[in-house]
C-alpha cells in the first residue's frame, strides 16, 4: 500500500478515485446500519477495527521493521479513542436516522472543524467565515427539525457529537503532524482503536455468525479502502478540485438508503443539505482563496 507522488496528475483520475471513496465510504454506512440491528454499537467499531488492523498486517510485515517503527504512541491513542467514541455514536445514530440524513449531518465537520480552530490553534476568523458557520448550523437544525414530525432527536445529537469528534481529529492531525508513513499512520490507529474498544465491546458480546463474520471484514477492509482511495486521489489532483465532489456522497448515500432499507427524502432533509452544502461550499472557497493569498505574499 504505497503511494508513488512522482506520478503525473491526472484531475480526472483524482476524481473518479475521490467518488470511489464516497461509495465505499456509503457502502460501509449501509453495513453499519445493517449490523446495528443485531450488535451493539462497541462490538461493530471493535469489529471493524479488528479486521482493519488484520487487513493491514500483510502489508505490515512486508516492509518489516520500518513500518513498525514510531515514537507516536501516545498520539494514537488519543486519536484511536476519539474514532471509537465518534464511530460508537454515530454506529447508534444510524440505527434510527436514514443514511442520507446521516451524510447531510456529516458535511457539517468542516464548519465545526473551523470553530475548534479558533481555541486549539488560535486562528482568527473572519466575520464572513462565522457567517457561513452559523448558516451551515442552521441547515442541520432544519434537518432535525425538532417539532412534531422530527425523526428522533438523540440520534441526530450524538451524530453531531460524533461529528464534533471527527472535528476534533481533524484539529490534531494538523496541530501534530506525523512525519510516519501512511500504512503506518493507518495501522497503529487501527491498532489502539480495537484495544480501546475491547473492553467495552466484551460486556455487550453475543455470538456472530459466519454471515455476519463475513459483514465486518468486508467493513474493516472498507474503512482501510476509504483512506487509500482519498490519498490516491489527492496524488493525482489538487485538494481545490477534489472538494466539491464531497458532496455527492448526499446523492450516493439517498440511493443506497432508498434501495437497501426502502428510506425516501423529505423536502425539510434536501433544504436543509442545500444550506449546509452552500456554506461548506463557501468555506472551500475562502480557505483556498485566503491560502492563494498566503502564497502570493510569501512569494513577493
């Protein structure tokens, strides 16, 4: 599993490995809500990452001491207990909320990543930007729509927790950058996230089927695929011409929920996935203009 950066950059290519990622990445929100109707959400993250590190181990072993080699464990261990916290809520939040609604509450992260920004890593933020922020929070309100006809309201507050953690790990792989290989990075992540997660996936154990069994492994090796068809991605185009793609997860994830579990789209979910895509549209823009600038001054 190595990345060749020397490679010439084909945008198109970038792209189509981008939309591979959303499927697979769709694929295991069906599995997940799938499994959730027999296994307690701490027995499919432990499950998942169980056979995420196994996955990994033949890779691994083929470059031998160097891929095992780090001085980041502690690292990895926050990180692999903010994934198991944030996969647990959001492993409960799918067994009641439609999948589409899922990915709509998903596109907040980069908003809520924003935010945590301005405490951890003492960005400023500009009035415009805040402005984006609370227009993409309110398109999740919309969604939720906490009246009468709401889907239930806990699901949708832990996946927004869950959310706020993947946020939250977005903020620590920028503050500390690891200067570790890719397989390395995925496997010790793997690793302590499925030690993390033992514990509390032994006291809510039932037995797994073969069917199942096979389920989770094809879980485990999706989340690995996600990641490696994302850096594949960004091998073969800019970061700026990948992101708006992000978004058609929304349409994946609407027809995977209306073909696997029969969930149909309400206007208040599409109105509200079109605010929180405009304003997380808008955000992309102003990052990658604000770093233009950035550029264009150290450059003069």
């Amino acid at each position: 599993m190595q990345l060749n950066s020397s490679s010439k950059h084909n945008p198109l290519r970038g792209i189509i490995w981008f939309i591979l990622s959303l499927i697979i990445c769709s694929g295991n929100d069906v599995l997940t809500k799938h499994l959730g109707d027999d296994f307690h959400p701490f027995q499919v993250v432990f499950m998942r990452f169980f056979f995420g590190t196994l996955s990994l181990l033949p890779w691994m072993f083929a470059r031998q001491r160097r891929a095992f080699s780090t001085q980041r464990i502690g690292f990895y261990v926050l990180r692999g207990a903010l994934l198991w916290g944030g996969l647990a809520l959001w492993c409960y939040g799918l067994r009641t909320t439609p999948i589409a609604v899922a990915s709509s509450i998903d596109f907040i992260i980069p908003i809520i990543t924003m935010l945590m920004a301005i405490p951890l890593l003492r960005e400023h933020i500009s009035p415009k930007r805040w402005m984006a922020a609370i227009v993409g929070f309110m398109g999740v309100w919309i969604i939720i729509n906490p009246g009468k006809d709401a889907f239930p309201f806990l699901p949708a507050m832990l996946m927004l927790l869950s959310a706020s953690m993947f946020a939250l790990l977005d903020i620590l792989n920028k503050k500390y950058l690891l200067a570790e290989g890719v397989l390395t990075m995925l496997f010790y992540t793997a690793l302590l996230t499925m030690l993390l997660s033992l514990g509390p996936a032994i006291r809510v154990w039932v037995p797994i089927s073969s069917s199942s069994m096979r389920l989770f492994f094809r879980l485990g090796c999706g989340a690995n695929l996600i990641l490696y068809c994302i850096l594949k991605s960004f091998e073969q185009a800019e970061v700026s011409a990948i992101v708006p793609f992000r978004y058609v997860e929304l349409i994946i994830a609407a027809v995977f929920g209306y073909v696997f579990f029969h969930e149909c789209i309400s206007m208040r979910m599409l109105l509200g996935a079109f605010v929180i895509v405009t304003s997380s549209i808008y955000l992309a823009r102003e990052e990658t203009r604000r770093n233009a600038e950035k550029h264009y001054s150290s450059c003069c």
